[in-house]
C-alpha cells in the first residue's frame, strides 16, 4: 500500500473508528511552531493516538531537542524566529541530515520556495489545517517507514 492509498483509505472512513496498526507508540514526533496554542493542540490530538510528542516554540528550543532526540518526522511552521522554512531546513540538515520534514504554511509559494532552494520535503500543507488531516497523513507515512 503506498502513501495515497493509505490516506484515501483513512480519509473514507466514517466514525474515526481505528485500525489495529494506527497507534505507533514507538513514534516520536516534533512540532515547531510559535503558537503555544497551536503546539498544545498537536500534543493533545497526537498524544492521544500514541505517539510521543515534542513540541518546540522557537529554532533555540529546535536546536536543543534535534540534540537529545532522535525523530520519525518534525512537523515545522514554515516560518520561524524571522527566519523561512529554506533556512530552517539547513538547520535542521546540519544537526540531523535525513529527517523527515513535514511544513505548514499560510505563506503562498512557500512550497515552491523549498523546491528550487532543494530541499527535500516529505510533505507540505497550506493552512488552514485539520489537525485530523495531518494526523491521517503522518499514520500513513510513517506506516511506510
């Protein structure tokens, strides 16, 4: 099953009744964002499906737990501390080559702005988003993994 199945297959079902192989207790996910509201609510939703959860508010806080842990994907605001998400991925790259990253933007061609700096994106959302949206897509990736 690739990831399109995977998230059609999750997005047509009614009720959110789970399926045995959707809670990856052994998953630890990072979230960035500047909104303390926005983290509190990833952490929340993510937690609740099994998943371990850090979450950091600015690229200091990034940096300090990109060095104590290990991670299946950091889901990223694309930008950060003045900074864009081009900028933030070389970051993240120099600590931890290979993550996977996962943006979420309101910005328009933020997108685009990652693809010809070539940086490697394993998935990008424009905001608005439903946090039940990143939650099927993030099961579905890292089923793959």
């Amino acid at each position: 099953m690739n990831i399109t199945d995977c998230y059609e297959d999750h997005s047509q079902r009614k009720g959110g009744e789970k399926m045995k192989d959707e809670v990856y207790c052994d998953n630890r996910l990072l979230f960035v964002d500047d909104d303390p509201a926005i983290l509190e609510g990833y952490r929340y939703i993510f937690e609740y499906e099994g998943y371990t959860v850090d979450v950091a508010q600015n690229l200091s806080e990034l940096m300090i737990c990109l060095k104590l842990y290990d991670y299946d994907a950091i889901i990223l605001d694309y930008n950060l501390d003045k900074l864009n998400g081009v900028e933030i991925a070389k970051q993240i790259n120099g600590i931890k080559s290979g993550v996977k990253l996962i943006f979420i933007s309101g910005q328009k061609n933020a997108e685009e702005e990652l693809i010809n700096n070539n940086i490697r994106i394993d998935g990008f959302f424009e905001k608005p988003l439903k946090a039940e949206t990143l939650l099927e897509y993030i099961s579905c990736y890292l089923m793959e993994k």
